[in-house]
C-alpha cells in the first residue's frame, strides 16, 4: 500500500516533524496509513497543501463518486480543496483532474450551493488550462 512516506522515500526524502504545529501533528498522523484508506478530512487537507496530487487526487475521485458532496467540516469540502488549486499545482494531476471535471459536470446542479456550482467550474476551467 502506498503511503506519504513511501512517496517520500521514492522521491529521496523522509519526514520527521521540525515543530508542534497544527499541520506537523496531522502529518505525522497520517503517514504511515495508506492512502486509499484516508478519510475525506485527510484527502481534502492534503490536497490544499499539494501533496502528491497525482496520487491522492484519485482517492478524492472516489470519493465524489460515493458522495459528491464529500466533507468533513462541510459539505463540498473536497470540491472545495479541488477548485483551490492553481495550474502550478494541478499539471502533475491532470489526468484525474479532468476526470474528476467530467464526473462532476454530469451532476444536476439545480439543487446544488452556489458556492459549489462556481468550485466545480474552477475544477472544469483548471482540467482544460
């Protein structure tokens, strides 16, 4: 199973927390625990801090595909962590980002949050930038 710190040690690196922070404490909770097991709070937070997007941007497909609606804290919380990427971030996902596009603009708006209908036009927008 693939895990952060396999990843990180396919790519010549390793993790060990430098401080007590927030975003070191969820680190260190989650890397060792593979990603097609992370929860949706998970996949959504490491997706806004561009973590291996290739790899957990599927996991995040899966999910919308169960429930597009997906949250934690709120729903369209994934949708959300999505549209909040830039170009930058997203070419090395491309392919599941126009995948996770096409899957989302097949879902009846009308009953959707504005807010979510204009995330899932960013995600449409950054698929085909």
């Amino acid at each position: 199973m693939i895990t952060f710190r396999t990843l990180l040690l396919n790519n010549n690196g390793n993790y060990e927390p430098k401080s007590h922070s927030s975003l070191d404490e969820w680190f260190s909770s989650i890397v060792d625990i593979p990603i097609n097991e992370l929860g949706v709070g998970d996949v959504a937070r490491a997706i806004r801090q561009d973590m291996f997007l290739a790899e957990v941007l599927p996991k995040a497909e899966t999910i919308l595909r169960k429930d597009p609606l997906a949250g934690e804290d709120y729903d369209g919380q994934l949708i959300s962590s999505i549209a909040s990427l830039n170009y930058n971030e997203a070419k090395s996902a491309l392919h599941s980002l126009q995948s996770i596009s096409a899957f989302l603009n097949q879902l009846d708006k009308t009953d959707l949050d504005s807010q979510v209908v204009m995330d899932i036009e960013k995600i449409d927008k950054l698929s085909h930038a």
